[in-house]
C-alpha cells in the first residue's frame, strides 16, 4: 500500500526548542535531542496502536529524524504492535523556519488528518501559520511554554489517533485558539501567546528573558499557573484560552503603579512594575508604541523596528485549532471506542478506512 | 545584560570580524602560491563566533584555540604583522616561525594557542581556569572546539573536571558542521553538542553564529558567570565555515552551491552591516573605511611576512626549554 492511501498523520519535532540562551541566565534545562526521539516514539507507538498507518516527519540534521529512524528499524525487528510507517519529508535543511514551513505545507498536500508538534510557543506559532484547518496535538519540549500541553506523549500519540480515526468532528475534540496579527512594513506574522515591545535593537539571541528591557506586552491568554512573559497577565487578570478577547499590560519601569512578581522563566522570578493593565478586544487595530526595538513573538525576539516603520497588532479566534487530548479520551470512552467486546484484546480503532495489513 | 553596545563598541566589533575575513580570505590565495609552508585550516564565515565571545574578554582572560585558530588569535589581539609571519614560517613570527599555522600562541595575550590536537584545548583551559580559581583573579578561561573536538575524550574529561571543579571557564563549540569531511549529524551522536552539558550538570545553550549579537549575548551570559563564580558553561554555535576543512581540500562533501549560498545569505559581516545601519547606529561611511583600513594592514602583513628573513638552523637550539628562575 502506497503512503498516499493511508491514513496519516504528520510530526513536527523542532530540533531547536529547549536550548536557547535561557539556559544560561536561568535555571531551564537543556531539552536534549534523545528526549525528543523518545518522545516521538511513544507517539508512534500510540498511532499504530489506534490506527494510523502513515507518519509524515520533518527531517532534521540534529539528530531526531536519525533516532527515529534507528528506533524504527530497531523496532520493526522485534515483534510488537505495528508502527506507522514512516517517511521523512524530502526537502532542503536550513535549520531556520522556513523548515517548519515547508515541512507543514507538505503535510497539508498529502492529507495529513492531524499534526503532532513536538516544540515550544515558537514552534507552534510557526506551525499555526501554515496549518490552516489541520489539528495540531500540541506537545512541550521545553520548559518555558505556555502554548502546548505538558504531557505525556503516549497519551497525546493516543488522542492524535482519535482524531485521524474520522469517528469525531472536529468541533468535538478541538478547540480553536485566538491569536495575535502583527502586520510590520508590508510583513504579516501571528502570535499565539503574547507580543512583547522590547526596547532591544537586536533580536540577538532572539529568547527574551530580561523584562527590564520590555515596555508592553499583549496576549491572547493568560493563565495563572504558566510561566514566562504571560505569566504576568496570568497573576494580574487571568484571561481564559476561550474568553472572546485578550489583555495587555504596560510597564511603568519609572513610576509604576503596582508590581507583581512573575515567573518569566524556570527559576527566574521577577519583580515586574506595572503602569496600566487593559482588556484587548477582537478585531481593534493597536499600533505598536514605541521608537525603536524589537517585537518578540511567543518569547522570541523577530522584528526589529525602528521610528520610520510602521507596525500594529490586532486580535482574533482564527488561530489553529488544537486537540483536546482530555476530552478526546473521554469521548472515545463515552462512545465506547476503546474497549473491546470480543474476548481478544482491542487491536485498533478502525474508524473510517479499512485497514489491510 | 541587553545587546545594547555603544557606538566605539560595534566599530570595534565590525573590525574584528573584518580584520580575521580578510586575512582569511588572504592566506587563501597566498597559499595556493606555494610560499606557506605546511597545512592551514582557515576561519573565514566564523567570525562573528570569535568576535562575540572574545571582544568581552579582557587581556588577562585565557582562551585555548584549535587547528582553525586564526580568528581566535586575531580576535585576542594579534598583530596582524606577526601573525602572518608566523604562518610563513618566518623568524619574526610571534612563535620565530617554529609553530606555524597550527600552533601560533601569545601567552602574554592569553592566548594558549592554535592546537593541533582536536579537542586539545580542554585540559589547557581548565589548568588555566583553576590557576584563576585558586589566586581569586576572577580571570576566566575560553576553550574553543569544533563538533568533531567534541567528541574527544579531552573535552568530555574537561567538562567534567571544569564542573566537578566549578571552574571559571566557558566552553564554545563551533559547529560548522563538519568534522574535517564527515558530517555532525552523522557523528555526533546526541545531535546537539549543548545536549551534553546536562550529562555534566553545566548549562549549555544553543546560538546562531551567523549573528554577532547572538554570540555576544550568550558569551556576556556565559562569561559573568563563570567571571562572578557561577561555574562553567557550555555554548553550542552553530555555524559554517567557507572554505575547506584545510587549504587544497577538494570538499566532495559538500553540496555544489553550499558555500555560495552561505557567502549570499549568511554571511556575519554583511548581516551586522545591514543591522547597524538600519538602525542608523554606524554609518555605510564609517565601515567602509574600516574595510579600506583592513585592506591595507592585511596587504602590510603579507608584505611584511614575505620579506621577513627565515629561521637558521641555530635556531632549532633555541626556546626548547623553559626556565623557571
């Protein structure tokens, strides 16, 4: 059986997320290339398990796309529960974006029926922007991130193949994420956490870990047990991933008006002076503020500006839609669709195409 | 720490990285002439990893070099003059000719020395970084290493003794992805080099050596830690070198558009260039005469090296021993 008739599901494991220089001036980990074969691995085997035949994988030269290819031939001499097969996507290696680009369109022209995405707000943004009506199951791979879940990815490798069984819409199982539009001398970018006007020149190191230098921050949702910049909106006026608009906090570094401390990285408490905190409503245009700096987008400085260029920001419910891997299994419960009434155990779900292998 | 250099800064910065590009790209055509003698492994498209961690040292700070060291010494304060008579094998070189490419050194820079030995540089850097310790000088010490060092036990060994030990010392790997002709990715085996600082319980991180600034905020990190006591850090960058692993290399490894496209799109000169002048901190006027400049003590240093006189025989005899009186 050729991979174009199959069900698939794509991967996405940035072999960047978890190293920047935050290890440095913080107390983050380094989230090592084996963690995350490992972790793709243990989506694979909860895709073969619930019917999946097919994996689309960004390729890297970091070494994941290696070690998942060692685990798989590793794999298929043994005897177990069938893995996908895997095909690594044929295409040049920059080690920028652009990767996550062109890996997600491909997807997308194969007909990917959801995408596991293993990285950080980043990596995630960068997939929401090509990904259009594509499910994204979100997994962490780092320890900064407010975007996708921390979980096991079993579990997530289960939900994944739920959602490409056919057995449920996608208004069941997903939910759709507001996001931030930036538009920047004739550029368009999107955020799906927070936009931070940092008072930088250069985006440097691009992970933003220094307050001091940030002005204003705007977010589409702030909880109040995540960490990094949203974590100060999370601990001044929790904004839910559903709520119908955003908030944003201006500091006020000279006279502010309140503080709150927030945990803007692992180990990294800072005491934030706050000038004023305001509601963010769909759909208004706000100019960006300031002279000259950087934009940084989910943590990462992107665009540097200066006084002559013009940028603002706006707010809307069109970001990606991501799987609810809690409620996806408990549906699959409700519905019956992981328990077996033979006497032999469940192989897989066989949702809406007939498997022949 | 913020990226916010001042203006004598960034020009300093420019003609550092200017300087190490076009005595690279010089000893590559004067090489293929046939007056260098022995090998030379060149720097050239690295500069922005040298000169945003070396910039930030001082005079007294040590750093400890490999085969590809040119940059690394240039960046420390090597006079061009010297540094190229050095690589004639020429009696007025910093080392009198004796060490040549591979093993050009300034001690009283702190330079340790290009290093013939991959992954060489480890012990020298932790020796060094302990001396500091243990005379409370707060100096630190630099080991500089490539992907294919990093998979030396020397380097695995320093990393482990600069933790154990909490030394002041930064370890940087410039992967430029190949180790002479095999690629990282087929040799290294956890993928990212900084993916081993865990196993050491160092810090590590991952940066673009295409970007000075990048460099030059990770290293800042970097250095005041180990500077303030925090112990060693490690800094993966990643980036590309333009030439091949050594002189005369024929690079089958490589793609056939590889380089170019390298010298199009991520070239560490042309991107600080673009950047300072867009923000309207240095003018065109201004690095256009830093190249001028450059051009002509590189063109002096050639001049200089060809007409210095070579060593005599009596002068194997010399600087075999040290005396410690």
């Amino acid at each position: 059986m050729r991979l174009g008739q199959k069900r698939l599901v794509g991967i996405v494991a940035n072999p960047e997320s978890g190293c920047d220089v935050r290890r440095l001036v913080s107390c983050a980990s380094v989230f090592p290339t084996s963690e995350k074969v490992s972790m793709v691995v243990r989506v694979l085997a909860a895709l073969g398990s619930f019917g999946v035949q097919g994996v689309l994988m960004m390729p890297d030269k970091s070494g994941i796309a290696a070690g998942v290819l060692r685990a798989t031939l590793s794999h298929s001499a043994r005897a177990g529960d069938p893995w996908p097969e895997v095909q690594f996507l044929e295409q040049r290696i920059e080690h920028t974006a652009d990767d996550t680009r062109f890996a997600v369109r491909a997807m997308l022209t194969a007909g990917v029926r959801a995408i596991v995405v293993l990285g950080g707000d980043g990596t995630h943004r960068v997939v929401a922007s090509e990904c259009g009506a594509t499910p994204l199951v979100t997994l962490s791979t780092g320890t900064n991130n407010a975007f996708p879940d921390l979980r096991e990815a079993t579990i997530a490798g289960i939900a994944a193949g739920l959602c490409a069984s056919g057995e449920f819409d996608s208004s069941e199982i997903c939910r759709r994420n507001k996001r931030l539009n930036i538009c920047f001398d004739g550029r368009h970018e999107i955020a799906l956490v927070e936009v931070a006007v940092c008072r930088n020149r250069n985006i440097g190191s691009r992970a933003l870990w220094n307050p001091e230098d940030v002005s204003e921050i705007f977010v589409t949702f702030a909880e109040c047990d995540s960490i990094g910049l949203s974590s100060i909106v999370g601990l001044l006026r929790p904004t839910s991933r559903d709520a119908t608009e955003g908030c944003s906090v201006r500091f006020n570094h000279e006279n502010p008006v309140s503080w709150v401390s927030a945990p803007i990285a692992p180990g990294l408490i800072k005491h934030m002076p706050i000038g004023s905190v305001r509601s963010l409503p769909l759909g208004q245009q706000i100019p960006i503020d300031a002279d000259y700096g950087t934009i940084a987008l989910d943590g990462e400085r992107e665009i540097e500006f200066t006084a002559e260029d013009n940028a603002y920001l706006s707010l809307d419910m069109n970001g990606p839609l991501t799987v609810d891997v809690r409620n996806t299994l408990e549906l699959a419960a409700e519905r019956g669709l992981l328990a077996s009434r033979t006497s032999h155990p469940p192989t897989h779900i066989k949702g809406d195409q007939q498997d022949d292998y | 720490m913020t990226t916010e250099l001042n203006k004598e800064m960034l020009l300093r910065a420019y003609r550092m990285m200017r300087r190490i590009r076009d005595f690279e790209e010089r000893v590559h055509v004067e090489f293929a002439t046939g007056e260098i003698p022995g090998f030379v492994h060149l720097y050239a498209g690295e500069e922005a990893s040298a000169t945003g961690v070396i910039l930030q040292l001082r005079k007294e700070d040590y750093v400890a070099s490999t085969h590809r060291g040119h940059g690394h010494c240039i960046a420390k304060g090597m006079a061009l003059r010297s540094m190229m008579a050095e690589i004639y094998g020429k009696k007025t070189g910093i080392c009198g000719g004796k060490g040549g490419s591979m093993h050009v050194a300034d001690l009283d820079l702190g330079m340790m020395g290009a290093n013939g030995i991959v992954g060489g540089g480890g012990p020298l850097i932790c020796g060094a970084a302990l001396a500091a310790k243990v005379k409370k000088t707060d100096n630190v010490a630099v080991c500089f290493f490539g992907d294919g060092g990093s998979n030396q036990g020397t380097i695995l060994e320093s990393l482990n003794l600069a933790s154990v030990l909490q030394l002041p010392a930064i370890f940087v790997a410039e992967n430029n992805g190949y180790a002479e002709a095999t690629a990282s990715r087929w040799a290294v085996a956890t993928g990212n080099i900084a993916d081993r600082g865990a196993g050491f319980g160092m810090p590590a991180a991952i940066v673009d050596g295409h970007d000075f600034f990048a460099v030059y905020e990770a290293a800042g990190e970097a250095i005041q830690r180990a500077r303030s006591g925090g112990g060693p850090s490690l800094i993966e960058v990643k980036v590309n070198r333009y030439f091949g692993h050594f002189e005369g290399d024929q690079q089958t490894y490589r793609g056939p558009d590889e380089v170019k496209k390298l010298r199009e799109t991520k070239d560490c000169l042309l991107l600080f260039r673009g950047r300072v002048t867009k923000q309207n901190l240095l003018t065109e006027k201004e690095l256009d005469q830093i190249d001028e400049e450059v051009r002509n003590e590189v063109e002096d240093a050639v001049a200089f090296a060809k007409q210095a006189p070579k060593p005599q025989p009596s002068d194997l005899l010399t600087d075999v021993y040290v005396a410690y009186a």
